[in-house]
C-alpha cells in the first residue's frame, strides 16, 4: 500500500491549521476602542500590538498571555531591536491601571514608540 499520498495530504491539512489558527483567535476578542479626532495609523511591520479584553484577557500579537508572563513575552517580542513601537488597544471599560502598567513594562523594556490605539471620531 503506497502512504505518500496519505503523508502529503496530512502535511497539507497541518499547514492549513497553521495559517488559519492566528486569524481565528483573533477574531475571537472584541476590543471597543475608544474615539479620537487626531489619529495616525499605526505602522504595522515594526508594531507589537497589545491588546486588553474588557475581560482582562491580554493579547500580544494575537498570543494569549498569563498574568505575571506579560514583561517576559514582551521582551522575547522585541528583542534587541529598539526601533519597535508598542500599540495598545483597550477595552474602553479597561481600568487605566493596567494600561499605565503595561506602558511602564514597555518602557522599562526600552521601546522606541509607544501608543495607544483609538478610533476615528466619525
């Protein structure tokens, strides 16, 4: 019996999952950004965009983080490159607690850009 093209069907199913996997759970939140008049879009290839639940789940480019986690998984985000910028997107529910405290952590981390995410006014 000749498996090769079980194999490769597998492989192609696995690959499938892959790419479909960071669309899902990002979808899955739902993040009510707050309003602005003065916005600029975000330049999205040197970005790391956090984002808060009004749950308090928090996301670093579409990967759940765990509580105590957040400083650790933003450091091996960024590297040693310190051109990056940070967008954080919260719940309009979100305390400003926990945005400040995600700011100093990005800070601290020595990040070139930090901003937090808003939508058009309109």
């Amino acid at each position: 019996m000749n498996l090769i093209p079980l194999i490769d069907i597998s492989l192609i199913l696995v690959i499938i999952f892959m790419v479909l996997t960071p669309a899902l759970i990002q979808s899955q939140i739902s993040v009510k950004l707050p309003k602005s008049s003065q916005g600029v879009p975000a330049e999205t290839e040197a970005t790391i965009q956090i984002q808060i639940s009004r749950d308090g789940v928090i996301l670093i480019d579409g990967d759940p983080v765990k509580g105590g986690r957040l400083e650790k998984e933003l450091a091996g985000k960024l590297g040693s490159a310190s051109k990056k910028s940070v967008l954080i997107q919260a719940d309009r529910t979100v305390p400003i607690e926990k945005v400040v405290a995600i700011l100093d952590i990005a800070k601290k981390l020595g990040v070139g850009k930090l901003g937090i995410g808003v939508t058009p006014n309109g």
